[in-house]
C-alpha cells in the first residue's frame, strides 16, 4: 500500500480497541454515577472562533477533551431531578446502540438492507400502540416538530388556493405546529387558535364555531391539529369529539402526541388518549416518556398513498430495483424530505425490547403518581397553589406571598432559576393564563418520590428566604 493510499482507520486496532474500551467505560460512568453530580451545572465557555484543526491530535487526547469539558455538563436530563421543559432520561442500552449504529453507518434513506427492516419493524409496533392499521405508513424523525411538519405537509398537498386553507389548533398548541404551518408554504392567517377550556383542552364548541364561520366565508377548512398533552400542562384535548367532528366536516385530523404516546404503554391510562386512533396522522417522541435516547420521533400517517404521493420524486441514480441492493422499495426517502439519514430506528428497537412495553408503561404510570403526590404537597401548603389540573405527569404551581400578582410573577421565576443554579433539582417555568408557573415535569424513570420532595422543599427554602429578604 502507498502512502497515499492509507486509510483513516486505525493504524493499530489494539490501541484503538484498549481506547475505545476506556471510553465505553467513562461513557458507563456518566450515566452510573449521574445521581452524585448536581442536576446541572454551568458549563465552560469554548471559544467563539477556534483555529481550524489542520492537523492532527491524537485520539486519548481528544477523548480526554470530550470527558473533561463536554460529559459532566449536560443539560441535566438524564438525572433524577431534572424536571425542566419535556425532557426523556435515555437509557443505558442508548450507549450500546449508539456503539452498532456507528459502526454499521447506515444510511437509512432506502435500498435493501438490514436497518430498513428494523425501522419498519418499530413502525409496525409504533402503528399497534396508536390503533393505527398495519396499511398506515410512517417515518422516524429527529421528533414531534418534524413529525407535524411531514403531516401537514401531506394534509395539504394537492390543495387549492394556500390563502384560504385553514388549520385550527388550540390556543395551548405547542409552537411546532405554527412553525409547520411556516415550512409548508402557508401564511400565518392560515392557523386558527381556537380557545381552550377551564382544563387548558381544546374548546370542541368553540372549534365547531371556527370552522363553520370560515365555511360561512367562502374559507376552506383543511385541518385540525389536536394535542394529546400540551407542553405547559399535559392537557389532553377531547380527541374523539373533535375526530367526530373532522369526520363529519371532511377535514385531516392531526394529532401531537409528543408525549402523551406514553400514557398508551400502560392499560389504566391508555384510554385517556381515546379517539387518536381516528386521526389520519399522528406525531410523536420516543425520546421523551419512552426514554429512547436523542433524537428520534414518529409521523405515521393513515392513507400510505397520500404520504409518498407528498413525498416521492424520480432519478435514474436512484432507481428502484426489484434485485440486489437496489430493492427494498418502498424507500424511506418517498416518506420525508430527507435523502440520507441515520439509523434512529435501533436504539428504538434495542429500547423498547430490552425492557418490553409493559415495564416501560410501569414507569409512565408511577410518574403520573410522582406529579399527583407533588400535588398534594402543593394544595396542603399554605405557601403555594395549583395553577392548573395534573395531567400527564405536569404539575405546574406558584409560590404566593399575599403580595402583587406582579411581584409573585418576578418571585416563581427568580425561585426556579435558582434552584436550577443550586445543582438541587431543574424545574422549569412558564405562563397559565398569564401568570408566572413552576413547572414541574415528571418524564423520567430514575426520578423517586424523594427526588419530587426534594425538588419542593428546595422551592419552599428559596420562597421563605426571597420573602425574608423583601
Ligand atoms: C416536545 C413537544 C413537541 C416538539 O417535539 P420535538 O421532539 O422537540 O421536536 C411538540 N409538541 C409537544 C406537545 C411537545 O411536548
């Protein structure tokens, strides 16, 4: 072999294996040891505008780079009082898969191999736990935001005049689906929030009214996005009403699902989510309460024709072939607007086999009774109050002092930010109905009820000393 033509491999497998291993174990560490490091941590600062590395470095050094700067900082996630925004905790198992699906390098875009199989697989089960039929079509993307996007698109491909379609979605809806209305060519007039009711859920009436008006005004109703748990509070919107009401007035029903998918691995809770298997798509996260690890989400879509008819384009450097590597049409490439893209479809696989769907349900369930117990403390306390109904494992509350709302509005935030800042817990914060929230999100399988009451009697101590120091 020629100088020139030597490889980026390892010059010595044995070096890069002893590496490899070390890494693997520091990697285990990470994750083993999560509990006794604080639940986040400011990270060091990189530079903004680093030399390029022309050269080389060796491989120990830049694996100590990653152990020292990147692996003790993470957001916070993957420990056991991280209750911020919608995060899932990944699983151990995550590593393994990351490992093969390095290795083998897919690229799951289409063609006849191995990977195209497994994803299929996850599809196939992913359609059972929905209600779907197996004829339903669907893609693993990087999550719920992508997911809504793919299904608008389709929802509205082949449709007249983009000015005049209209989306309704509740006022509660997750931002994703305003960016979806975006990227799918339609003006912002195109989306409808419709109110929601006292529990945060959509308002079926006030839905009905909407689309009726715009039918009145010569507008023409294309969809309606329902949410099965809204971000802020978990809401569940009343699916079977408003899938009545689609089927009645010939409009898509698309539901997010990001994260209460999960309440569908457990049999008590699996009813709440009643009606989403009327929908003609559906998105998801499994990187959330299934605990997949970063980044994957589902769309699955009802009527396979239309999903590829949105998606599908030719190329003779891309023909399907009935033979050889070629084959395996359908191609994931006609489901989405990616050509290549990775093997997320393992570590779903690897996941949910590992530990079978009912041990993971066992998991949503007792998180829905960790966010319950906090609620109980929250209502007993003469210190704080609901700020609106559990649902999911969302429970969001607000310290009261008896001052201005204002003033407690200033008073919930500077609380959460810094009981993020003690290492002790992350909550996050937001707004129902305009007032300033703790929200306190439960979608984590290492989290004990100790960790939840952890969690508010740090909010508590910080409360008492805040109003002391007035
Ligand atoms: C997280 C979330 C999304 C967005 O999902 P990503 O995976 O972050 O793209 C959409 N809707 C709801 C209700 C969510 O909680």
């Amino acid at each position: 072999m020629s100088s020139d033509e030597k490889s980026l491999d390892p010059e010595d497998w044995g070096a890069f294996r002893a590496l490899a291993h070390e890494a693997l174990d520091k990697a285990i560490d990470t994750l083993a040891t999560v509990r006794q490091r604080p639940a986040w941590q400011a990270p060091p600062q990189r530079p903004d505008a680093s030399a390029l590395p022309l050269g080389p470095t060796p491989l120990a050094q830049v694996c100590r780079a990653v152990e020292q700067d990147v692996l003790p900082y993470g957001v916070g996630n993957t420990h056991p009082r991280f209750f911020g925004w919608v995060h899932g905790a990944g699983t151990a198992e995550g590593i393994i898969a990351a490992i093969y699906t390095a290795a083998l390098n897919a690229n799951v875009g289409g063609r006849e191999h191995a990977a195209v199989h497994v994803e299929r697989e996850v599809l196939g089960w992913f359609k059972q736990l929905v209600g779907f039929p197996q004829s339903a079509s669907g893609i693993l993307l990087s999550g719920t935001s992508m997911a809504t996007m793919i299904a608008l698109a389709v929802a509205r491909h082949g449709r007249g005049d983009p000015a005049s379609l209209r989306i309704y979605t509740s006022d509660q809806a997750h931002i994703s689906v305003a960016k979806a209305v975006r990227v799918v060519g339609l003006p912002p007039t195109c989306l409808v929030k419709v109110a929601s009711d006292d529990r945060l859920r959509m308002d079926a009436g006030a839905l009905r009214a909407a689309i009726d008006a715009d039918t009145s005004a010569g507008r023409s109703p294309l969809a309606v996005v329902a949410t099965a748990g809204t971000a802020l509070t978990g809401a569940i919107d009343p699916l079977a009403t408003i899938a009545e009401l689609c089927e009645a007035s010939n409009l898509w029903l698309h539901v997010d699902a990001a994260i209460g998918i999960g309440l569908r691995l457990h049999p008590a809770l699996r009813d709440r989510l009643a009606g989403i298997e009327r929908a003609d798509s559906v998105a998801f996260d499994a990187h959330k309460w299934l605990h997949v690890p970063y980044d994957v989400g589902c769309v699955l879509i009802r009527d396979a024709q239309a999903h590829h008819a949105a998606f599908r384009e030719g190329a003779s450097y891309l023909q399907r072939a009935t033979r050889g590597t070629g084959g395996g049409a359908p191609w994931f490439c006609d489901a989405g607007p990616e050509l290549s893209r990775g093997f997320r479809a393992l570590k779903v696989w690897m996941v949910l086999r590992t530990h079978g769907l009912d041990a993971l349900g066992a998991q949503v369930l007792e998180n829905c009774r960790q966010a319950e117990h906090l609620a109980r403390r929250v209502a007993a306390c003469e210190h704080t109050a609901l700020a609106a109904p559990t649902d999911l494992a969302i429970t969001t509350f607000r310290c009261t002092t008896g001052g201005s709302e204002a003033d407690d509005d200033a008073l919930n935030e500077e609380i959460v930010l810094r009981v993020q800042e003690s290492g002790v817990a992350v909550p996050s914060s937001g707004r129902v109905r305009g007032r300033a929230v703790i929200r306190v999100n439960i979608t984590n399988h290492r989290t004990t009820r100790a960790d939840v009451d952890r969690l508010f009697d740090a909010v508590l101590e910080h409360r008492a000393a805040l109003v002391a120091a007035r």
